[in-house]
C-alpha cells in the first residue's frame, strides 16, 4: 500500500515489510522492532498509521524524518492473543483486530486501550472481516464458515453461502459499493449476497400485518391469527392471544407500548404483551366498520381506516388500566370522505392525516377540515393503496393503475412506466432512514430516490421473485430497518451507512482502429484512412450483471441514441470529421441521469481536401492560368509585330522590286529607242515584259539561278 507521504510498502510472509523510497528498496524486519517477519495482514487507518499483524502481535509502522519507527502492541497492551491474523480498520480510525486463537477484539485509538465485544468465541483461526459501518462484522473462520457480529445487540450469528459451506474455510471477505457482500472460501468459491435484504428464518401463511414495536420486537399478523418472531437460535414465530380467531389486518403501537390488532369484521384489539391485558373495540365503541385495513397515530391519537370510513380515537390514559374507552369521531362520506372504503391512513410529519380510499383518490384531514384529491393534475385518480413521506415533507402515494404520484403541497407529478416504474399495482410505501422509497409489489421491490426519482430493482438476483405481498404489509423499526411481510415470508430491509452506488459504474475499456488497440489518454487524432474504429464498454452492476442495458452515440455521426445490451460499437469507414463517443449504462431501462463516459477524437482530412492544400491549389492553377494567359498574350505580340516586319519587309521588297529610278530610267531609254530605232524598242519592252514577269515568278524564292 501506499503511505500518506506517497512511500509504497509491501508485506511478505518470512521477510518483514519492505518499502520503496528515493528509487531504492528498503527492508523492515525484527532488527528495527517488527514483532515478526511474517505478516498475515497489512492495513492503513484512517489517520494514516501502517498496521502490521504478526505472529507476535501487532506493529504500527512509520517513517519519521527518513527514520524507521514502529509502535508495537502485544498482550502486555491487552491484546488478547499474539497471534493476530486479521485486521480492520473502521470509519473513526479504530481497528477490529483477529486472532489466532482468542477471538475478536477492538482497539479504540481515541483511549489507545482494547474493548471485547464478545468474549465467547470457539471457533479457531479469524482469516478475515469485512465491516458494515455501525451494524454488523463479519468474520471468515478457517474452518469454521462464516459468521455475522451485530454491533447494536453484540449478538454473534452462524451463517453458511450453502448447506455445505457451514464449516468450510473463508479466505477473504469484500464489500462492492452496491450493497453486496462477497465469501470466498473452498467449498463454494465465491458467492455474495446483497446485504440491503434479508430473509427472516420461518414462514407463516398470508402475512398481512407488520410491526416492529419500540423495543424492536417482530410482530406479524396473518389470517391464522397474531405471532411474535423470536430471532433466538434459527428463529420462530410465536403465536398470540390463540383463544381468539384473529383474521389481522393491521398492527400499531400506541405510547404506552400497548398493540393495536385492527382485524378482518371484527374490530380492534388493544393488548399489552408484557401483562397480557386486552381490550376490544367494536362498532359499538364507536368504529365505523369492524374491518380496520391500516392504523396509525401521533401522542394519543389513533385513526384507524376501515370499510365504513375512519374513526379517529383520543387516548384519555393507558386504555387497558381505564374502563372509559377513548373518545372517538368518524369521518366518512356523510361527513367530507370521498368514499368509505378506506385501505390506507397515514400521518404526516406536520401531523396531517392522509387517507388512501377506494376509487377516489386521496384526501387529507388538517386542522379539522378534509381535502380530497380525485385527480392528480389532469390525471383521475383511482385506488390510492399506500402512502409514504419523504425528507422534504412530499407526500408519496402509489395507486392501483396509475404508478405513484408525489405530491408538494401544491401540485402532483406522475412516475410512470416512462420513469421505470413497473406496469403493475404497488401495495406498499416506506422511506427508510436515507429518505430513499422502498415500492413494494407483486415482482419484487424497488428502491427509489424521491431526488433524482432513479428506481433500483431488486428481485430474483436478491432472491426476491414473486413475493405476492398484501396490501401494506411492512413496517419500520427504531434502527431504520424496514420489516416487508411477503405471502409466506418477512424480509427485512437494512439500510446501510455507506454511501452505495445506485447507478452501473461505465467504463470504456477499449478502442481500437483496423483491431490495434489505442491509447485514449495520449492519441485523439487519427489520419484519414485511420477511419475504422470499435469501443469496447462494460457497465459495473455487481447486483445483477444481466439486467444492465447501454445507451451510446458517436457525436457528429449518430443523429440519435443507440439502445443494446452489447457491450460493443463498431464504426467502419468515419469521413473525416471531429467526433465524441459517449456511453452510459442501466440496470432499470431508464437512462435519465445515468453517468456517462466519453472520448472525443478527430479523423483528420486527406491532404488535398484540406483548405490549406485547395487554396494553394487554386493559387496555383490561377498562377499557372496568368501565366499561360500571359505568355499567349506575349506570343500574339511578337507574332503581331513579326507580321508588321514582314509586311513592311515585303512592302520594301515590293517598293525595291518597282524601284521608279529604274523604271524612269528604263522609260527614258526607251524613249530614246522609239525615235532612233523602233523594232529595237518593241524588243526592248519585251525584254522589260520578261524581267517583271521573272520577278513575279521567283518573288517568293530566297535563292533563284
């Protein structure tokens, strides 16, 4: 591990510690104080401190000034056993320390002393923890299985991953973010579980009612009658009050600890389990109905929801040490109740009453006057089963064919299909100690956050299939725990102090041009015929791997959102372009504010189409034109002037050639010759004739005879 000065360490088995500073290996061993060379487990507290476990104790290991120092602590501190072969730090920098041979035990770094939650244990060698922070340890046995210390009741449990496993050896135990928890050990391998839900040990048939009482005791009312969960050894359920035919419908606990018992046509029951005194209440006390569906109440009042409307009574004392029964007030539709048929009560944290009824919505009692809610904006509403409250004073309600609705004092919101809730009816609401919503229905159960309105399934992959549960068949103890009653069976909902993921964790993995894997760190560019690109994607869902779904897009290609389950995309022949490759992952099918990953990278352009290379081009080539144009211009200039030289040249051929002196001259002698000699003048003219005709003949000759 890594040191708070950025000094890495390593533990061995017979070497000591090692640790790896200014480029150099340094060791740590019984010469410079280490209790022994061989260390079962290294550690790091919150505050920093190195913890080795040895076959002599534990060393706390530090470099102080480039010294070494070691702290150690043996059984002369109070450790119990000098052999420790596990330990684990937790949130406040305290350690649970495992031993060889002499248990558990916890070292308090704020007193620096040692505590013993637990002081009877049998079973060997501790081979690992694993901590849920302010609930439970648990501990892996070489040999012994696996078992689970409750922090709240110090109580220490025997568990097994499978009916063979109840004795085998654990090696290591690991906590996901998601809730799980991970063995692995010889028999099984590996298993987990998911730590939020647990099956109660037990069954009963047709659980109806729920109630985790103040001192956190189990009460579960079924058609058979009302039984008490007693967690001792492996769990039983305890029937109650059996000289009664109880039909239970509904359970509440009032402030003097006494059990409301609203039954199926025969009222209600008010009984003190630590006495035995009951008391029963009918129509003729005042009930509306004698078939009370849900209780609740503030101080010393109760309303109870029945099939002829509500009754609210007003405890005068302990109702089982008074004989004058509590005053009562009905509200029905006589009197503001949409209907009479009611399935949920419920108060509010600024004490209103909210009655879920049948067929008309909901309705509210504050300050003595009823307000009914037929419609959800323009949404009718139809039966309202249940009804929960979040943090922010909202009020949650869930309906028959609707989905649930929130409401914020002044306006309603739908959660629908759309936002993932499942298309079926919903029997129960509660709000765990997170804020979070637990949405109970027929499938299973979903965990909501009422903020960002993400749902989390949880069915088959916790073991939960098909529960079938009874309308409003849960309830919420003093430790935030939420106890669900299914047809046959309780599961208990813990809510955890870690802070756990509620969404896949998206990692993109791979990318790869033409199957060459690509570092997404340092390259983003990629030549044009680098154009062949495959991302590889995994969605992190520990919980339940194959429900996990991805929604991915290529920015500047893809006009819209891809939906697949293949952890693969794959685009052949990108034109050059910038690009961005984003992913994100589901386990619910709705991808609203799922985290996502992205790339972004660019193809670049071929050299002739970028606009550098066209504009030179065209430079170019309106060079090269000017040039020609030019050079033509030039050409057609000389030529203009060549045939202005040689008109001019035969022009002066031509005035050479008709010269007047010499024709003057020749028209002179010629003159003479007439007078003197006349056929020598005819002869003298053809002679003349013949020359010109000569000179019209070889005019276009350079050489002549």
């Amino acid at each position: 591990m890594e040191d708070d000065n950025g000094v890495l360490w390593l533990s061995t088995y017979g070497e000591g510690l090692y640790y790896f500073q200014h480029k150099r290996l340094y060791n740590f061993n019984t010469d410079d104080g280490l209790l022994g060379n061989d260390i079962y487990a290294f550690v790091k507290d919150k505050n920093g401190r190195l913890w080795a476990a040895t076959d002599g104790g534990i060393s706390i290991c530090a470099l102080r000034d480039g010294k070494k120092s070691v702290y150690n602590l043996t059984r002369a501190q109070g450790l119990p056993d000098d052999i420790v072969r596990a330990i684990l730090p937790d949130e406040k920098g305290n350690c649970w320390i495992g031993t060889y041979d002499k248990g558990f035990c916890y070292f308090n770094t704020q007193t620096w002393k040692f505590e013993y939650p637990y002081t009877a244990w049998t079973y060997g060698v501790i081979n690992s923890f694993e901590l849920f922070e302010g609930r439970e340890l648990w501990i892996g046995a070489d040999g012994q299985g696996l078992f689970r210390f409750d922090l709240l009741t110090e109580k220490l449990q025997r568990l097994a991953c499978s009916d063979k496993s109840l004795a085998s050896k654990v090696f290591d135990l690991h906590k996901d973010v998601e809730g799980n928890i991970w063995v692995l050990n010889n028999i099984d391998g590996i298993c987990s579980a998911n730590r939020q839900f647990e099956f109660i040990p037990g069954r009963l048939d047709n659980i109806q009612a729920v109630l985790a009482d103040s001192r956190n005791r189990l009460w579960v009312g079924t058609q058979g009658g009302l039984f008490r969960y007693l967690p001792e050894g492996n769990g039983a359920y305890t029937p109650q009050l059996t000289h009664l035919s109880l039909n239970v419908l509904s359970l509440y606990e009032d402030t003097f600890q006494n059990l409301w018992i609203g039954t199926f046509g025969n009222g209600v029951y008010c009984f003190q389990p630590a006495t035995g005194r009951l008391r029963h209440f009918t129509e003729q006390d005042g009930l509306t109905n004698g078939s009370v569906l849900s209780i609740d109440g503030y101080n010393e009042r109760l309303w109870l929801a029945t099939l002829g409307g509500v009754t609210e009574f007003t405890l005068q004392g302990d109702p089982l040490l008074t004989t004058a029964g509590p005053a009562h007030r009905n509200f029905n539709q006589e009197n503001g109740l949409g209907t009479n048929f009611i399935y949920k009560v419920f108060v509010d944290s600024k004490g209103r009453t909210w009655f879920g009824a049948d067929g008309r919505g909901i309705s509210v009692l504050e300050k003595g006057r009823i307000t009914n809610y037929a419609k959800a904006g323009d949404v009718p509403l139809s039966a309202v089963y249940a009804i929960t409250e979040d943090k922010r004073g909202h009020i949650w309600f869930s309906t028959a064919k609707q989905g649930i609705f929130e409401f914020d004092g002044k306006r309603f919101y739908q959660l629908t299909v759309k936002e993932g809730i499942r298309e079926q009816a919903i029997t129960s609401l509660a709000t765990d100690k997170k804020g979070n919503i637990l949405v109970v229905h027929q499938s299973g159960i979903d965990l909501l956050d009422p903020i960002t309105r993400h749902l989390i399934y949880f069915d088959e992959e916790v073991g939960i299939s098909n529960i079938d549960p009874n309308l409003n068949a849960l309830a919420t103890d003093n430790n935030g725990n939420v106890w669900i009653g299914a047809q046959n069976q309780v599961i208990r909902y813990t809510t955890l102090k870690e802070e756990l993921s509620i969404h896949p964790r998206i990692l993109l993995y791979s990318v790869s041009v033409f199957l060459e894997p690509v570092n997404i760190l340092l390259q983003n560019e990629f030549r044009y015929n680098q154009n062949n690109f495959i991302f590889e994607f995994v969605g992190l869902w520990y919980t339940d791997p194959k429900t996990v779904k991805y929604r991915y897009k290529l920015e500047g290609f893809n006009p819209d959102w891809i939906i697949s389950g293949d952890p693969r995309a794959t685009y052949s022949n990108l034109p050059p372009g910038q690009y961005t490759f984003i992913v994100s992952a589901t386990e619910n099918e709705a991808f609203d504010q799922e985290p996502a990953v992205s790339y972004s990278f660019r193809v670049k352009t071929p050299l002739w189409q970028r606009p550098w290379f066209l504009l030179s081009s065209v430079l170019l080539f309106g060079g090269v034109l000017y040039w020609l144009i030019k050079q033509r211009e030039h050409r057609a200039q000389r030529e203009a002037i060549l045939n202005k030289e040689k008109i001019e040249s035969q022009y002066e051929a031509l005035k050479s050639q008709i010269n007047p002196h010499f024709l003057f001259n020749s028209f002179n002698t010629l003159i003479t010759i007439i007078d003197e000699d006349p056929k020598m003048a005819v002869a003298y003219v053809e002679q003349l004739s013949d020359f010109y005709r000569s000179i019209l003949q070889y005019r276009e000759k350079e050489v002549i005879p």
